[in-house]
C-alpha cells in the first residue's frame, strides 16, 4: 500500500508550517530569556536518517504537527521498517498540540523510555499502549498511540501561541 503523492504533499505542507512556526517561537522565547539563538535547519540526510529538523543551540530537534490530546503516535519503526523518531538522534520532539495552542517539548529519551516494555502487538488502531502494527496491509511500521495526559509528566516546557496565530 503506497502513500498517495496528494498525502505526502499534504503532510509536508502541514509539517513545514509547524517548523516554521515553531522557530519563529522559539527565536522570541531564546531572546526573552536572553539563551543564544543558534538555530540551522538540518540537511536531507539529519532529516530522513537522523530524524532532526533543527538544531537550536546544537541540540537536535524534530517538530511533529498537528497532534491531539487523545492522539499522539510514538514511532518505533517507520513504513519502511527502519528506525523511526523515537528511536532517532533529536534530543527533543515537539508536539503541535492543537487544543493546547502550545509547542509540546519532551526528550526524545523519556519518550522512548516510556514506552519501551510495550510489547503487545495490535492491528487496531484505537488502542492505546500497544504497538500497532500495520503490517497484514504490507507495512512494516511500528507505533504506539498515547494521550498527552499519559506523557505530559515528561514535558521539558512548552511554548504557547494564542488562537490567531494558530496554524490549522
């Protein structure tokens, strides 16, 4: 089963205005609290391999967009099989959590610790604190869907916008 060329339009037109957004946040909270603003934008290869979007003060960060309360996949293994975010080299993955208005900024590490015991395998989407699997459809993926609540004892900080600035 292949991914449309319209979904993977979609879904990197959606991840780039929350890059976007998010380093225009980021540049004003580093400012305010007077940190250096050292922000590159990471290469093909940080990207796809190292699942890195930016650096911001050389700590690597991947942004995830538009994520929910009752909705937020961890990924272990991609489409591909091959190591997913969870299990890349960012130091920090931020949620765009969109009933929050707010960058959601967590250690990719205490992500990963978090759901590291899972083992249970589903092919049902809607559990949670499973690994789902879609691999009866030809993927080789591997993710775990959790709530903000279960996670959010985890969270480094956030950076809020208020709804004019919201990007969906």
């Amino acid at each position: 089963m292949e991914v449309s060329n319209n979904r993977r339009k979609y879904s990197k037109e959606l991840g780039d205005k929350a890059e976007i957004k998010f380093i225009e946040l980021m540049k004003g909270y580093l400012k305010k609290n007077n940190y250096p603003i050292n922000i590159k934008k990471s290469n093909d290869y940080q990207d796809r391999r190292l699942h890195i979007d930016y650096y911001i003060n050389n700590k690597g960060f991947d942004i995830k967009a538009k994520r929910h309360l009752e909705t937020i996949w961890l990924e272990k293994k991609n489409v591909n099989g091959y190591d997913g975010w969870l299990l890349g080299e960012a130091h920090y993955i931020v949620f765009d959590i969109l009933e929050l208005n707010s960058f959601c900024i967590f250690k990719r590490q205490d992500l990963y610790n978090h759901i590291k015991d899972i083992n249970e395998y589903t092919t049902n989407k809607y559990e949670h604190n499973k690994i789902y699997t879609r691999s009866k459809w030809g993927k080789k993926d591997e993710l775990i869907k959790v709530t903000y609540n279960e996670i959010k004892h985890l969270e480094v900080f956030k950076i809020s916008y208020n709804k004019q600035t919201k990007l969906f």
